[in-house]
C-alpha cells in the first residue's frame, strides 16, 4: 500500500517522534511505500484565508464556494495541491498527534481546514446529484487511522471516565473527517499516560504500534453507518426503528 | 461585566462578521465593557513551539512543563501574554467561529493552545496540592458561551442527527476547555443552515443573538459535574450508583 504519515508534534526528540520513525520504518519493512507530511518541520501554515484562492481581496470571501473553484481551476496554493496529491496517492493514512485540549493541535486541525476543500473531499456530487458523504466522497477506498499520544491515564476516558469516552472525543476527526470524506477509520492507537512512560515501557509501546501497522491493511473499521444504507431519513437523522430511543455518538455505529 | 470576545472568521463582511459587530454593540448598550481578539485581523499565530516559551531549541521541548516555567517567570512571548490579561480582565467569554470540519477553525484552537497553558489554565494546585479542574482552576468564576454558525440544517445536529449531537460535538470545548479550566458554559448560540439564510432571516438572527447576551449573566449555566462534587472515583470514573450502566457524553451532566 501506499501509506501517508501525518505528523503533529513540535518536538522530534520526543515519544511522538520516535514512534512516527518506529511506524515509517516498520511500515517499509513490511513492503509498503511511505511518504510524510511533518507539519512542524515542513512550517505548515493552518490558517485558511483568501491567500490559498489567490481570492481578490476586493471581493467577500465565501470560503466553500471559492474554495470549489479554486480547485477546480487548479488555483489553489501551491502547499495545499501538494498534500492533495500526497492524498490521491496514498492508500491509507496516518494521522499521529498529541492530543491538546481534547483535540488536534491547531497545526492539524488547519491541515484538514486547507487541504481537504470543496469539490476535493466535501461536497462532491455523484452521477445522481446527490453530495456523496459518510461513506462515500472524494476520498472513498482509503483507509485512516489516528495514532494519538494522551498524558492523562485511561481510565478517565474510558466509557464514563470524565474527560469523556475517547471514542466520543474522535468522532469529529473519524466520522466528521475520515468518514465524512470516505475514508474508513481504524480503531485508534492510543498512548496513554504518555507523560509519565517510564523509559522502559518505550519498546512495549513501539512494539505494540508495530503490530497495528501490521494489520493495518485488513483491520476490521469502525463500522459507522452509511448515509445511504437506509439508516437515516432524508434530513439525516437516524430512523426510529433502529436503536429506538437512544441517543449518544455511538448510535452511529451499525 | 468585562466581556472578551473572540472572533475566528476570515471575512468581516460576512453574516458571522455582522453578528459579532451585532453583539459588541447590543453588550455595550447593556451596560457592559467589551474587548475582542478578531484573531484573523491581529493575524494570530495558531501554532504552539519553543518561540512560546523563548525555549533554548538545543534541549529537547516538554510542552507542559516549558509553558509552566515560562508562565511563572514571565518569559511568555508577548502576544500570549496580551492575551492572558485579556482573560483575567474578563467575567464572561465569548467563542464565536464558524464549524469547520465539526471543530474550531485551527486559527481558534491555537489561541487556547498557546494561551491556555499550563499554571494558567490547568495544571493548577489547590491548597492541599490537587489539581484544580471541571468547575475549579485557573479561570474559575467566569462563564463562557459559544457562538457558531455552522452551514449545516438543525436535524442533522439532533439526538439522533448524522453529524452527531451539537451539545456532543461541543464536549471537547466546553466541558474540555471551559469547564476543566474552571469556566461556567452557558448553552451554545448556534445558527445553524448559516450558508444558505435569507436576507430577511438576517434580523431574525441578530433579535436572537441579542437575546441571548441580555441574559448571558444570569442564564443558568450546562449542569456538568464537579470533579470535587463526589460523583467521580479517584480514577475520575462516575461512580457506579450515578445514571447506572449508561455511558456517552451526556452522563457528564447532573
């Protein structure tokens, strides 16, 4: 496969970085193709303004639509078509972060703002004009998975631990981005307590990211619902019969 | 009440721009002090590295602990620290962006990354050497509220909504951010189907939003739970006797 590794951590000496040299190398030994997007080290700018649709300044900017035409145009600034062609040769991809504030950094969260524009991974049409999401889209086929260091132990974000079920707090990135865009989601690889591993623990943790590299090409994704699998109603909410009653992130799990 | 309002939207003539303009005038008029960051207009720098924290790059960088030696030595950068008094000036907070990608605009999420640091906003101790957080901490006593527009319809954000609850998509911001920092949330304003109003919703909208910020003092904030209240373990799992076998992020509200 060809493997995509997106990389925000500031610091390359650290647990972040070696694990992100770990994976590189066990994913080339394992015969795949790799390239990287190192935000930090490439300076990546997050922020999206007129400036990334050569957009006349002169003139409101309506991010969606400029956006749309800039790509179709082929006018989108230069680093943005970069890391879209990173992703239409990339099979699967990678998206490791230290989670700050129960999130992306903003250095990644701007990667997805910028790259992932109209016409290119939302807003995509299909033959019936229907928008094609959930499922389905302009990165429909590939695989994502979220690599993330936590300092916090996991017992608080466990089902009912405070900081809320991890799986919660992923659901943006692996249902409103991954899915939303068509790529399937992996289960997560979680490093928790990553503030306090103790030097030994290091080859337990990249021993045990090795192994989901391993089966990253047939691991079975998180099985969220397509939007035209007949769950939900034309105003996307989901139908009365299925999981009657219930509420909560994980309804939109099949 | 000094009222902080922050502004993450690339366009100041756009129905978010109006809002905001609409807001700062209607708190005024209410007898309150307002300052703003329109992060886009200041060119906000979203990303957090050692140019933070004036960090040696010879050293490897420890985000945490960095940030927490230079915010007790004063040795933050300037724009992070003009930020911090704004905060501490401040009784309520007003996050007001646009949905993108069910998050904040990264220029947003690195303004809490890089001025939210730790002995500021977390990592704070108690007097018998805790760690103050969810509903005690660095900026306890103050309410916070976000204001969104997101282009999406309101089914779709419902219980049973696609695109996830709105109240869960917000768990990360306002029980991860504002309240683990001590923050009241006072429930969302959102305008949701932002991309496809009418002229005529327009003074809808801002009637709406008017409202709102005339009751921002008193509105009774989102019940989330104390982390000291007693309905935690140690482990900062809810006990076993609260909301008995349920789980998702909803069970973090009394």
């Amino acid at each position: 496969m060809n493997v995509l590794w997106i990389f925000a951590h500031p610091e390359p000496r650290s647990l972040s970085g070696a694990l992100r040299d770990e994976g590189l190398r066990a994913l080339r030994e394992l015969g795949h193709d790799t390239r990287q997007s190192d935000l930090y080290a490439m300076r990546w700018n997050p922020v999206v303004d007129g400036g990334d649709f050569r957009h006349d300044g002169g003139r409101r900017l309506i991010v969606g639509a400029t956006s749309q035409r800039a790509y179709s145009e082929g006018t989108l600034s230069d680093d943005i078509r970069t890391e879209q062609e990173k992703l239409v040769w990339a099979d699967a991809l990678i998206v490791q972060y230290p989670l700050w504030w129960f999130g992306m950094p903003a250095i990644l969260k701007g990667w997805f703002d910028r790259v992932f524009v109209k016409g290119f991974a939302y807003g995509v049409k299909g033959p019936d004009g229907r928008t094609l999401r959930y499922g389905d889209g302009g990165l429909a086929g590939k695989r994502a998975m979220a690599v993330l260091t936590v300092g916090a132990p996991e017992a608080g974000m466990g089902p009912r631990g405070a900081h809320g079920d991890i799986g919660d707090l992923l659901f943006p990135l692996q249902h409103g981005i991954f899915w939303y865009s068509g790529m399937s989601a992996v289960p997560p690889h979680v490093i928790y307590g990553a503030d306090r591993l103790s030097d030994d623990a290091y080859e337990d943790h990249a021993a045990a990211l090795r192994k989901r590299l391993a089966s990253l090409p047939t691991e079975e994704p998180i099985p969220f619902r397509r939007e035209t699998g007949g769950d939900y109603d034309e105003s996307l909410v989901l139908r009365p019969d299925i999981l009657p009653g219930r509420s909560g992130l994980a309804v939109h799990c099949a």
